[in-house]
C-alpha cells in the first residue's frame, strides 16, 4: 500500500484520478489580514506547492488548478502582473522539482493572450516533463470553460471542411480529444475553497459525473489536514453515474467512454 496514503489514512482504491480545484479566497485572506491582495495570492503559491506534491505522492493521476481566468484580465493591472509574475516566477522556481517528481505539466487555456516570455517557460516545461510518467499538473491559465468548448467545437469545424471527420461521427470521445484536457482522466472531484457555491466557467464539459465539495477556508488555509479530509469524504460517496444504486458499476468506468455521455 502506498505509505502516504497509510500514513493519512487514506484508501488508495478509492481516490478520485482527476481532481480540479478553483483556489479562491486569497485576496480576502489578505484584505483579512490588512495586507495587499498579492500578498493572498503569493501564500496560495505555497498551498499550490504542498497540494501538488501531496496529491502526487498519495496517486492521484490528474490535478488540474484554476490559477487565472479568462474574466480575470479584466483585474486592475497591478493584479494581474503580479499574478503573471507569480507565475513566472513559480515555473522558474518549481521546473526542477516537477521534472524531478517525474510531474507532467500542462496550462490549458487561451495562450494566445499569454506573454511571450511566459508562453516560452510554459512550453520548455510542457517539453521537459511530456515524457515523465507521474501525475499530470495542469494549470487553467487564461482558462475559461466556455472558450475552452469554443476551441474544440472550431478544431471540429476545421477537420469536418477537409473532410477528416463526417458529422455523424462526431460524438463524445471526439469532442474530449478536442479540448484542453484531451488524454486526461474524467475529472472526479471539483472542490472550490472559500465558501462560494459557483463553478465559475471551470471546465464545464469535464464537470459532467464530478463529485462537487465546497470547502469554507480560504485557499491560503487550505491545508492537507482539510485536503484529506475532503478526499476521505469523497471515497464514501456513492457514484452511480445514472445507473441505479443496485448496477454495479465497475472502478474503471468512464461515462464517456461507455457512450453514456
Ligand atoms: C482567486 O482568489 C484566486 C486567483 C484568481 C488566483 C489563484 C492563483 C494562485 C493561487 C497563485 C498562482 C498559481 C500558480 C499555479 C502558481 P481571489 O483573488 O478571487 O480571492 P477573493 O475571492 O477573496 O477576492
């Protein structure tokens, strides 16, 4: 049994594969505390650290972060730099350590309206790490699960006008190879931190069987002892995904893939 799971008190059969967190909370955190809002965010880099690696050691196969929206470019300007240097600086900082952890790291999202200079750090650590085996980090930047959708219904469009795809072949499993997440599991679990009961255009189509879990504290009091806690809730939820409470369904089953979708 793997030690950190035994160490928690975690079952590992029972862990969601895909997990997708929107941290929120970190520019009240802050103004809680009198001090500026990147204050909020730059400790929430700290809980992006911990969770990753947590999540990484105890097997979940996909973690997906919403670190900046779409609508999020709309923030004062002083905001949204200081997050772009954030990350900036978090990739720099953190490339090592995700390599190493054998970590395959993804953004998804509109690049288009990304810096150069941070498209290209996003790229080289897209390259490095494409060929690690490990959990896949994947970070929703300048992500918004409308235009995420938009983007797959136009790669459609394209393959149907060279005649690569007729219409009737269209249905689920093509359609998820056309988005963001394309390879990755069905997502399991959704926690949104900070009490609010929204989704907020966080990877709706993905959202689909999703156990949701909406945890008070503020991303930057979000600790493992609540992480746990929430993936100790979710291995005691009953997964039926339609099906009725009588049908088995199997550990492996993808409503996706099973055309339920
Ligand atoms: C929402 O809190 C949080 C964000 C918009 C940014 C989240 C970013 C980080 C945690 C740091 C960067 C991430 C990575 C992956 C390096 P909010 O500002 O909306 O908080 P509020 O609702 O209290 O105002």
């Amino acid at each position: 049994m793997n030690e950190y799971c035994k160490k928690w008190g975690l079952d590992p059969n029972k862990l969601p594969k895909h997990v997708g967190i929107v941290m929120d909370g970190n520019g009240r955190w802050a103004s809680q505390k009198k001090r500026p809002r990147l204050f909020g965010h730059n400790e929430g880099v700290k809980r992006v650290e911990e969770i990753t690696e947590f999540s990484g050691n105890i097997g979940i196969e996909a973690l997906t972060l919403f670190a900046f929206s779409d609508e999020n470019w709309r923030r004062p300007e002083e905001e949204v730099s200081g997050l772009m240097g954030l990350l900036r600086w978090f990739i720099r900082k953190e490339s090592k350590r995700i390599f190493e952890n054998n970590v395959r790291f993804r953004v998804i999202g509109d690049r288009q309206k990304l810096s150069l200079d941070i498209l290209d750090l996003i790229v080289n650590l897209e390259q490095k790490t494409s060929s690690n085996t490990g959990m896949h980090l994947c970070v929703a930047l300048s992500y918004g699960g409308h235009g995420e959708i938009l983007r797959a219904v136009k790669k459609i469009v394209a393959k149907v006008e060279v005649g690569e795809v007729f219409v009737n072949d269209i249905d689920s499993s093509l359609f998820e190879s056309c988005l963001d997440t394309a390879g990755l599991p069905a997502l399991d679990m959704f926690i949104r931190t900070s009490g609010e009961f929204r989704v907020s255009n966080f990877l709706l189509w993905q959202l689909a069987y999703a156990e949701m879990f909406f945890e008070p504290a503020p991303w930057p009091d979000f600790n493992m002892e609540k992480y746990v806690h929430l993936l100790n809730e979710f291995s005691c939820r009953q997964r039926r995904f339609g099906l009725t409470p009588e049908q088995k369904i199997p550990p492996t089953f993808n409503a996706s893939k099973c055309g339920l979708l």
